[in-house]
C-alpha cells in the first residue's frame, strides 16, 4: 500500500532546491518515487535500461550499466545523486587500481552521452559533483526514436514490458 506523501525534510527540501537550481526542468524530467512501506518504489525497467546502455555505450570502454544501477540505488526520492567522492563510487562497482576512477568516469559519460543521465561539473576542476538521473521510459523513447542500432528483439521486449507495468494482470 502507498504511502501518502508526507511533507519533505529539510535536506530533502535542500536536496531539491540544489537540483533544481542546477536542472530547471528536472520536475519533468525525472521519475517521480511512491514508497511501499518505507522502501522507494524503482522504476521497474531499470534492468531493462541498464542492459541497453550495455549495448549502445562506445566499444572497448567498458558496460556502464552496473553504474547506471547504482546511481538509482544512490538517489533519493528526487533523482538527484551527489558525488562527493568519485573514488568510492567506482570502488563501489566493482573497479580497483589505477584506472578505477577514469574507468567509473567513462562509463558515467556514458550514460550522459546516451540521455539515461546529466551530469554537472565543477566549472574550475571539471570534476562531476552530481547527476540527475532522467525518467527511464522518456530516455529510452528519446533513444529509440533517435537511433536505428537497437535490436528488434530488445524493442519488442520493452514494449512487453511497458505493456505489463501499465495493465498489470488484475
């Protein structure tokens, strides 16, 4: 059962405050979270999602969607993902040694390429300090109409997909 929405805390308030001084158009950009019980509800097509940015990021650099993955998981209910130490978010995926965060910082530049993101830098260093993650179906409908690489099978799989999410079995 939802939970009713409840009037936000003050970091939340400030939370979205930043992201939208940052995004203008983030309200209808990005997903907009219920909760079950105190759990955020995900979009449900998120391993959908993921397995595409697989598909369609640049060969040889890498599967940037375990990183897609948990940028969603790193959000509150706004779509908003601070980043305050890009090290420990590539050590959090799984990336070690030299190259973890070069390694991290392609596969996010990824995703913004792909429109599954945004991002916003630090203008002096140019270092990313948050993302805005994009509401999944807009993103991949955007991508779908833009690009003639996506395979058949992955299209008809997320129409069915759709399908399911909107007229779930009664």
């Amino acid at each position: 059962m939802a939970r009713a929405a409840e009037k936000p805390s003050a970091r939340q308030e400030k939370r979205l405050s930043r992201r939208n001084e940052i995004w203008r158009d983030a309200e209808s950009e990005t997903w907009k979270t219920t909760e079950v019980g105190w759990v955020p509800v995900l979009p449900r097509v998120l391993p959908q999602v993921a397995a595409l940015a697989n598909h369609l990021a640049p060969k040889g650099k890498g599967d940037p969607g375990l990183v897609y993955l948990d940028l969603w998981f790193r959000t509150d209910e706004d779509s908003f993902v601070r980043v305050l130490r890009a090290d420990d978010m590539a050590a959090g995926v799984g990336f070690t040694g030299e190259r973890m965060e070069r390694s991290w910082n392609e596969r996010i530049q990824a995703l913004e390429d792909l429109g599954l993101i945004r991002l916003y830098r630090n203008e002096s260093t140019k270092e990313i300090v948050a993302a805005l993650l994009i509401h999944p179906v807009k993103a991949v409908e955007r991508l779908l109409n833009a690009r003639a690489d996506i395979p058949p099978a992955w299209r008809a799989a997320w129409r069915e997909r759709l399908d399911e999410i909107q007229n779930p079995p009664g």
